[in-house]
C-alpha cells in the first residue's frame, strides 16, 4: 500500500535547523529510529526524492533517500539509530551516506555487504609538497601530463607496478606493510593511515579467485566513475593550529589528492558475499524490507567470510593508493628535478569511506563493541582518541572530502559531538543530485571541459564521455554538505582545496 506524501510526512520531525528524525513506522518493522542531516538546500532534495517515490504509477530505480535509511533501521541487531549524513543519496541497499551499527554482543546482529558498498575501502589520501601555486603555474600543463603519464587511468586500466599471484595475496594480507617492504611506500606514510593500512582480519583465501584474476592487473590504477587524482591548492584555512600539525602553513601551498579504491576485486568480493547471503538468510530466516540489503548474522559462516574477505579487499585498496601516491612522488620529481621528499611530499593522512568495523562506542554510559558500517561516510574520530596518530592527537582525526571535478575539496577534523552523535562519522563528499544516466542525458561533455578550462584547470581524461556523469552539475553542493556537517557538531573545517589539476578515468 502506497502512501502519499502527505501521509509519510507525518513519521518526518525536524529536530534541529540541521536534522530531521524519521520516527518508527516510516517503513514496517523499524528497530530504531532514524536520523538525517541536511541544510534548507539540501533539504530540498530529499523532500523532493520521497515525494516523486509516492507518486502513483511508481517508479524505476532505487527507493529515496530516507526510505533506505528506514530499511536499514528495520536490520537485526541495530543499535541506536540509522544516520543519514548530509551527502546522502539513494545507493544499492543502503543509501550512500548511511552509517549503521550492529552489536557484536547481539546474536541476530548482521553485517550486510550493502552497507559497505561494491567498491570495498574507497577513499582519500592528501599529499602535501612545499611548493605554492606560482612554482606549478609555468609547468602546471606539463606536471598534469605527467601525472597522467604515470598513474593509468580509465576502465579497464592495468597497473604498471609488477605483481604476481604471490605478491597479490601477501598484499591482501599486508596491507601497506607490503609497499613499505617493496619501497613503493614511506614509513611515514603508515602511520598517516587509517588502520595504519592494513586490517589484521584479512584473509586472502575468502576471496574469490575470479575476484583475484580480476585484482592482478589493476594493481596501481586510478579506474573510473568518480575517481580522480587532483593537484590542490590551500584556498582558506579555518583552523591554524590543526593545519599546522598537518604541515599545512600557507594558502597557496600546493597538494595531491587522490581519490580511489579496490577496483574490480572488491567488487567480485561484494557480488560473491551477496550470492552467499541470500541462501544464508533462507536459512536462518532473516527477514529484511529491500532484498537488496542482502545479509548475514554477523558470527555465521558467511559473515565471518565476508569480513575477512572485506578487510582483504581494504588491505588491497590501500596498497593501490599508496603505488598512486609513489606513481605521483615520481611524477612531481621529474617534473622539477628533484626528490620527493626535498619537496617534502608527506601524506597529511588517508581515510576510508566504504568499509565496516569492530569499534568500542558508549552507549547508554557503557562501553559496547559494535560493528559500524560507513557506507559513503568517513570515519571521523575527535582528539584525544587512541585510533589516530600521535600528530593528531591535539586536533582530532583529519577528514578528507573529496569535491567533484572541479569543485573545492576540504579537510575537516572530527569532534565529540559527532562520536556521540554518529559513531564518530562524517559526510564523505559531495553526493549524487542525478543519476549517472540522467546527467547523460542533460548535459554535453564539450561544455563541460571547456567550463574547467576557462576556470584554468588543466584536465586529463582516459574517457570524455564519462565525463558528464561527474559534472559538478551531477551533485550536490560540497559546501553545502561541509557547513551542514560543522553546523550540525558532527566536525569540524579545516582546511579548504581548490583544484588547479584533474586526472579521471
């Protein structure tokens, strides 16, 4: 039975000028209540989502926004309350920009791929240099082509970085460990990690072998869709003291960021837990309101499997940003003639946006181990806590969101507030207004190129025609999504990016 907009707006509250509640009953069987974060803009776009989904004559595609976070409080084992965060859009099974926790303690809790998202450990690392803006402007177009030269971009892109079927698995294990061994990483570039890079769980025999044929030769490669390597420059600073324990001293110091994940691997890994799952949830009766929030009890076979098969793809993901990241210290070197480290091109820090993890939470004034799924969402820990580097300590975790092409990118810090609030979670970009085949349609791949040009970015792309899909017109405002972020509590701004150079698949 199909309600309409009017009916499913009474389950709708507005908390604060930044938050919306959806109460139980939004959606049948819901645990907990709901959560989401948006400004009057943003706000908008959700409304407007929930009310073309209950239009009669229904509709193709994914459910809104908001329903999805109600499904996803509809999950066993779910504690607290399903977190819709600014950014959030319609994904499969879990919106993207949904934070869920299940309690380990509970034996009906389960993990659910969806909540993940098929590209297991993408993310976002920040490079810092010691150059400003007016070093790269007379070289700017010859530093991009570099770059481009060196990182493959596009596709079905291979890696340049050598590995055979025994490196790839000891890199599924180790994590960066297996890039300090080799060289291509620093060691001071672990310790700027989250989960230093390598996730203990991971073990290689829980991925696939179609999963692995699929990892080899993408090893080192940026791929497509919304990923991109970027040459920034520090357009404002907003908080001195944390920008200065992360190296960052001026506006117009230049830094790389890159925005990447686990490729083709983890996305056989998320397809072949799914297939999985289904037969577990027949088993053992798991009901759940979308059948594509597949899952399992989180200490079953299959959950247990998919787990460690997840931290293996994450280990994988972080070694591929870290061959990037030695693929663009090379590229800077040719360009000027001199050592990565003489341009002092430390990694300000590296953070995951879709992955899941056994972290300790207070919950009622008690300590409780939970398992957080982030899905489009970035882990956003406050100072003081034991998870982040010792550098860090003073100023909390950096948070690193990525704009899209073209647009500003920022680095926040995390806050109390959001660890109360968010299981210590934050926005992790942008997030989609139209879909990809929409943006297709509406917009022209020429505009868009000639648009960036006269900004004066320098662009490289493996394909044009995708461009379209990651116009800036594609999503939502970046710094709607950021102020909405630090007006909430939920972190903090920091640092604030402009790109003077794209590289995309």
């Amino acid at each position: 039975m199909v309600r309409t907009y009017q009916e499913e707006l009474k389950y709708l509250e507005r908390l604060t000028p930044f938050s919306w509640k959806i109460h139980k009953g939004f959606v049948p069987n819901m645990k907990v209540e709901g959560i989401f974060y948006v400004n009057d803009n943003l706000e908008h776009l959700m409304f407007e989502e929930l009310k073309n989904a209950s239009k009669p004559g229904g509709f193709g595609g994914f459910l809104p926004g908001m329903k999805q976070i109600g499904n996803v409080a509809a999950l066993p084992g779910i504690v607290g309350r399903s977190i819709g965060l600014p950014d959030v859009h319609s994904g499969y099974g879990f919106a993207i920009g949904n934070v869920a926790a299940f309690d380990m303690e509970d034996s009906t809790a389960v993990v659910s791929p969806g909540g993940v998202g098929f590209d297991i450990n993408c993310g976002v690392r920040l490079l810092r240099t010691n150059l400003s803006e007016k070093d790269v402007l007379p070289v700017k177009e010859q530093l991009t082509q570099s770059l481009f030269d060196h990182i493959p971009v596009g596709v079905g892109s291979k890696g340049v970085i050598p590995m055979n079927a025994r490196d790839l698995e000891e890199a599924l294990e180790m994590g960066m460990d297996w890039s300090l061994r080799e060289g291509y990483a620093w060691a001071e570039d672990k310790e700027h990690c989250e989960e230093y890079g390598r996730m203990l769980q991971a073990d290689p025999s829980k991925v696939s072998m179609r999963a692995k044929k699929r990892g080899l030769p993408q090893l080192g490669t940026l791929g497509a869709g919304n990923h991109y390597a970027e040459i920034q420059v520090v357009d404002e600073i907003f908080d001195r003291g944390a920008a200065s324990k992360m190296g960052v001293d001026r506006v117009g110091q230049v830094c790389v960021m890159i925005h990447s994940g686990s490729r083709g691997l983890g996305h056989q890994v998320a397809t072949d837990a799914l297939v999985a799952m289904e037969k577990a949830m027949k088993r053992d009766k798991i009901d759940t309101n979308d059948r594509q929030l597949a899952c399992a009890r989180i200490h079953s076979q299959e959950g247990q499997d998919y787990l460690k098969g997840m931290c293996a793809a994450a280990n994988y993901a972080w070694v591929n940003r870290a061959s990037m990241t030695f693929l663009s210290r090379q590229a800077f070197a040719k360009t000027f003639q001199c050592a990565p480290d003489d341009l002092d091109m430390q990694l300000i820090y590296d953070v995951s946006h879709n992955i899941a993890k056994v972290e300790e939470h207070m919950m009622d004034g008690k300590p409780r181990t939970l398992l957080v799924h982030r899905k489009g969402s970035t882990r956003a820990f406050p100072p003081h806590h034991p998870l982040i580097p010792v550098d860090y300590q003073l100023v909390g975790q950096p948070v690193l969101i990525g704009g899209t092409m073209g647009t500003c990118s920022y680095v926040l810090t995390g806050t109390e507030q959001g660890m109360k609030e968010t299981f210590g979670s934050t926005c992790h970009g942008a997030g989609r207004a139209l879909s990809r085949a929409k943006s297709r349609r509406n917009l022209d791949w020429h505009d868009i190129l000639q648009e960036l040009q006269a900004k004066g970015i320098s662009i490289r792309v493996a394909s044009p025609k995708l461009v379209m899909e990651e116009a800036p017109d594609s999503y939502k405002n970046v710094t709607d999504v950021v102020d909405t972020c630090q007006a909430a509590g939920i972190s903090k701004k920091c640092i604030k990016l402009r790109p003077i150079a794209v590289i995309k698949g």
